[in-house]
C-alpha cells in the first residue's frame, strides 16, 4: 500500500517582502516502512493515517493523501521513451476509447501507452520485439495492477504472426509504421482507428503515403501544451522547456 505526503509552499514576509520561505513537496511513499526526507522521519504508523491527516516532519507540515491511479502510473519503470500526457489524452480523444474497446498497441516500451488505455478500454493487446522492453513494460502492467493488459512478444510488422481481430483501435509507436500496414487491415474492424506517432514529419509523410486505399486519413496534429506559472508572484509562461515531442496521424479503416 502507498501514500501521498503533499507539503505545500509557503511564504512569509522577509525584509518587508512576500517570499517563498519552503517550496512545494510530494513524495510517493510505500506504508510498510518509517520513510525520510532532510526534514526528518515519518514512522509507519503514522503513514496508516486516513486522507487528510496532517503530520509533521521538523517544522514542516504534510497532508497524507491515498493515491489515485495518476501517482502510481508516475511510478512506472521507464526503458524506452515514453509517450507523454498530452499526448495519450490526444490518442484517448480522438478515438474515442471507452470501456468497449478492443485495442492493440505496438511497440508496448515501457508500456505506459497501454497502461493509460488500460484504464478505460476492455482489452488492450500489446506487442514489442525487445526483450527487456518486454520485461519492463510487464513489470509496470503489475506495478498498475492491470488485469486487462496482455504484453506479447511478436514483430508487428509481420502481419501472418498477428492474429487479433476485430480491433476498434490499433496505435503504432514504432520507428517504421508503413510496414505494418497489411497488419492494420488484418486486425481492425470496418470503421476501427489507426492511430499513429511519429516524432518527425518527414516520416508522417512516409507514412501517409503508405496508407492503403481503404483507409480514409481524418487528421494530422502535433499537441502543443504550454504550462504556465501562476501564483501570488508571477503571471507568466512557465521557464520550462517546450519541447517537441510528436505528430500524431488517426485514420480509419472504410473497408
Ligand atoms: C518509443 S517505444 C514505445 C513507447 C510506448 N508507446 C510507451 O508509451 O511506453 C518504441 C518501441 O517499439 C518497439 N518496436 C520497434 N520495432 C518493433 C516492431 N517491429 N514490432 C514491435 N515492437 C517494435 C521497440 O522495441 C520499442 O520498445
């Protein structure tokens, strides 16, 4: 079992001026042992307390929370390069995944693009040729507790060694997407969604090129997410790095 200790920052007046006098802090923390931070230490007893408890470490004040399904999936093992939120919601929304839908995924990485559709759809079948993606991505499929996910070793371009059918989403995150094309029309059902991701738009366009007659392309995106920071002291984009990080096509399968 784990918690989630939130202290949250604070100011004060210092030298006539508002200040932060101790930053923002969350931890994941596991109940089964005292856990520790350079303001001291939490006894597991006191970890056991409900949602909402305050605790306190030195002179700092922690609220306990239960985690939800977001702090756990932050736990995840991470080999391959993960699929970031933005654009897990983007492939969420615009396939319409629900507690319905039959999903196959390639190439599973960490598996943290099945994790997430795990959550809402029926089933989600995931395919990669690495092993020690293989391994990784399974180890965070328990980590999450999943009973939906099947991670599967097999090459997703050849089509004759993937036997899914009847998929209502396939999404590809793998380098070459246009050699999985006879697997889309193999495994999706008339009007399914092909979703791929790509990081460049050279290869979107090789893609694109690719796609068989039967597919009708509804859109291409890039999902651009700009965080800003808002407090008592600044009202501006945050200095973070707005980096790219992919195009997504989505299409579907007419006939
Ligand atoms: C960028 S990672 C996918 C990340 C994943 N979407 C996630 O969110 O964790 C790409 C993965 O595709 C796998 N891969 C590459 N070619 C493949 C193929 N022909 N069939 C199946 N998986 C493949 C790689 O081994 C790698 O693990």
């Amino acid at each position: 079992m784990a918690k989630v200790l939130i202290k949250k920052e604070k100011t004060a007046m210092v030298d006539g001026k508002e200040r932060v006098v101790s930053s923002f802090e969350k931890h994941y923390v596991k109940e089964e042992a005292d856990f520790s931070t350079k303001h001291g230490t939490v006894r597991k007893k006191e970890l056991k307390k409900k949602a909402g408890s305050r605790i306190k470490m030195g002179n700092h004040e922690f609220i306990i929370l239960d985690p939800v399904f977001l702090d756990h999936y932050k736990q995840i093992k991470r080999g391959a390069q993960i699929i970031t939120l933005k654009d897990v919601g983007a492939i969420i929304a615009h396939t319409g995944i629900n507690r319905d839908t039959m999903v196959l995924d390639a190439g599973s990485g960490s598996g943290a693009l099945a994790c997430f559709m795990g959550r809402i759809a029926k089933q989600v079948i995931s395919y990669d040729i690495d092993e020690r993606s293989l391994e990784i991505a399974r180890g965070n499929v328990e980590l999450l507790g999943a009973k939906n996910i099947s991670i599967k070793e097999g090459n997703i371009y050849d089509y004759k060694k993937i036997n899914e059918k009847g998929i209502d989403v396939f999404v590809l995150d793998v380098p070459e997407p246009w050699k999985a094309m006879k697997t889309a029309q193999k495994v999706l059902k008339i009007g399914g969604f092909l979703a791929v991701y790509l990081p460049n738009i050279s290869q979107m366009q090789e893609f694109v090129k690719a796609l068989p007659e039967e597919f009708l392309i509804e859109k291409t995106v890039e999902v651009i997410e700009r965080e800003w920071a808002v407090d008592k002291f600044r009202c501006r984009p945050a200095t973070k790095d707005h980096a790219h990080t992919g195009f997504l096509t989505f299409s579907r399968k007419l006939l």
